[in-house]
C-alpha cells in the first residue's frame, strides 16, 4: 500500500490550522408550579430565556443550571434538567448550536443579577409568552411548544434528543 505525499501547495491555509468557528450555548425553559414560563426583558424590549454559552469541558445540563443561577439566583441541580433538542441555528454567518432544554424544579426566587443585560424577569403562562422574543429563545420555545401561535418562526436544524415534556 502507497501513501501519497503531502500537498501542502495543494492544501486551503484556512484550513491547514483549524480555528474555532461556531459558538454553543443553551437556552433553558423554566416552568414554575404552575405551567409558567420565565422570560427575562432585555432593555430593548425582546424577552430571553436563560441561558447562554457552553464553557469549555462543560455539559448542556450543568451550563444550563450555572446560566440559570448567574442570570436570576434560582438553583437547580444538573439533574433536574432535561435537554429537548439540539439546534442549529439556519442562516447564521456563525454556526450557533443551541440546546433547548427545560426543567421544572429551580428554587427561589427570580432576581435581576446581571441589570446590564436584563430590566426584569416574569412568568408567562404559555398562551400568553410574547412575540417580541430573541431569536435563539423563540426557536427554544418552539421545540418545546410547536403549537403556540405567537412564536415567531426562527428557521433552525433541530434534533431532538428526548421524549415529549410539553403538559
């Protein structure tokens, strides 16, 4: 067997040293006792999930329950969070992965910690989760909840990764 030589005349230098080219985050859907739905308003008036990017060597459900605790001081262990699908955002000059996922057992009580980036948080029962959404969390949402008219239509690549959990 022959093994051809190198071609480095031949070989894309863009591609010779790869370089980090996407960004992976979460956006987790929080539901209160009963059914609702926490949603943070940013100061040009969109609402968010929490959620944000995946730190190095860290798992969706632990980013998921550090972004939870860093954005509004709930707590919820790793555990007590269940991815729904991953997301490829379509689009995108950047490749955005994003998990969805959901839990129902967060402690506490909602406080604005970051007021740079979020006015203040609020739950929604599902029906009434306003269209004025980010991008990221409305395709979050929809994977979720694919019947609720209100969700803008965010074109993603979504894979799902467990069962139904909507109520």
């Amino acid at each position: 067997m022959t093994t051809a030589a190198p071609r480095p005349d031949r070989e894309r230098p863009e591609r010779a040293v790869p370089q980090p080219n996407a960004v992976v985050g979460v956006g987790l859907i929080v539901l209160g006792a009963s059914g609702r739905v926490l949603l943070g308003q940013a100061h040009d008036g969109r609402w968010e999930l929490p959620g944000g990017k995946v730190d190095p060597g860290e798992g969706f459900e632990r980013a998921a329950a550090r972004e939870l605790a860093e954005e509004t001081a709930l707590r919820v262990e790793p555990d007590g969070i269940e991815v729904l699908a991953v997301q490829i955002e379509a689009g995108s000059p950047v490749t955005r992965l994003t998990a969805a996922a959901v839990t129902r057992s967060a402690e506490g009580t909602p406080t604005v910690t970051e007021p740079h980036k979020i006015a203040r948080w609020e739950w929604f029962a599902p029906a009434d989760i306003p269209a004025a959404l980010y991008a990221p969390s409305a395709a979050v949402l929809r994977t979720w909840r694919p019947d609720l008219p209100q969700l803008p239509d965010v074109p993603s690549y979504d894979y799902p990764v467990g069962g139904p959990t909507a109520p």
